[in-house]
C-alpha cells in the first residue's frame, strides 16, 4: 500500500506555484471553446499559449480527443505546464444544473496523473470547478485526493485572498 500524499490549502495565486521542481497547473475548461472568464483571465494574463492551444483544440476537435473528460499539457516554462482539463459542459447553469460535470473531472484528474507521475511533477491548482463551474469544494476535493494524492502525487490548492 502507497502512502496517501496529503492536499495542501494555501494562500496565494496558482499562477505563481509554491514548489520546486516540476510543476503543473491545473484547471478546468467548457467543452464550447469558450475562454475568457474566471482562472483563465489569470492564466492569460502569465502565458498565452494555453489558451491558443485550448482555443486551436476546439477548433479542431473533430479530428481530435477534444471533450468532457480530455485534458491538454501545454509547457509555458523549463518546469511548468499548464494542464487545460474539460471538466464543463457549456459556461451557464441551466436545467441540467451547474455546468460542472463530476464525472468528466474525475476523468480529467485521473488523465492528469498518468501525465504528471511520467513528469515526475506536482500540482497546483485553484479549487477547481467550484467558481464559474458552479461545482462544491465537498464533491471536488474527494476526486483530487483518489486521482491524485493516492497516487503519491503533491497537490497544492490555492485560495486567492
């Protein structure tokens, strides 16, 4: 049996990691291509091509893995990456509820660490799909810690304050 690496909560900016090493950054993505409100504005304003690759992905998603579940490493430095996760179906909430979809973002950070362990980076990552996405830190955090943190993978949250 692996030893569970614990989820840290910090203060802070998941644009500007607090680690050494590797490290990737991590997010959720609509499945319309939309880029624009939220995190993203944040990721843009440090590195554009995450959101050029993100926005050439869709653009080309028939001929692609573009989708809810499928998930983007795009390097913006010697040791980071900014992974682009397709964890919202549409941006506005509506009958089918919030746009956060739990089993595509279970499917996202299951992807992710098969990508990360070959990295042999960490993650860093706002409280995922709990802004525009309309999702709960209750729902989300226990999916980090199955996909992420037992596989041995340090996962820092960032609280922007």
């Amino acid at each position: 049996m692996t030893a569970v690496t614990q989820l840290t909560i910090i203060k802070g900016d998941a644009t500007s990691p607090q680690a050494k090493g590797r490290k990737v950054i991590a997010h959720l993505c609509n499945d319309l291509g939309g880029w624009g409100k939220g995190f993203v504005l944040a990721v843009s304003r440090r590195w554009p091509e995450p959101e050029r690759d993100y926005r050439d992905w869709h653009r080309h998603r028939a001929g692609n893995d573009f989708g809810l579940g499928a998930v983007r490493l795009v390097r913006v430095a010697p040791d980071v990456w900014v992974a682009n996760m397709v964890g919202q179906r549409g941006i506005r909430a509506g009958s089918g509820g919030p746009p956060i979809r739990y089993d595509a973002v279970r499917r996202c950070l299951t992807a992710l660490g098969d990508e990360v362990q070959a990295l042999g980076a960490s993650v860093h990552m706002p409280r995922i799909g709990c802004g525009l996405a309309g999702g709960t830190w209750s729902r989300v955090e226990p999916l980090v810690i199955d996909a992420l943190c037992a596989r041995d993978i340090a996962v820092t949250v960032y609280d922007h304050g």
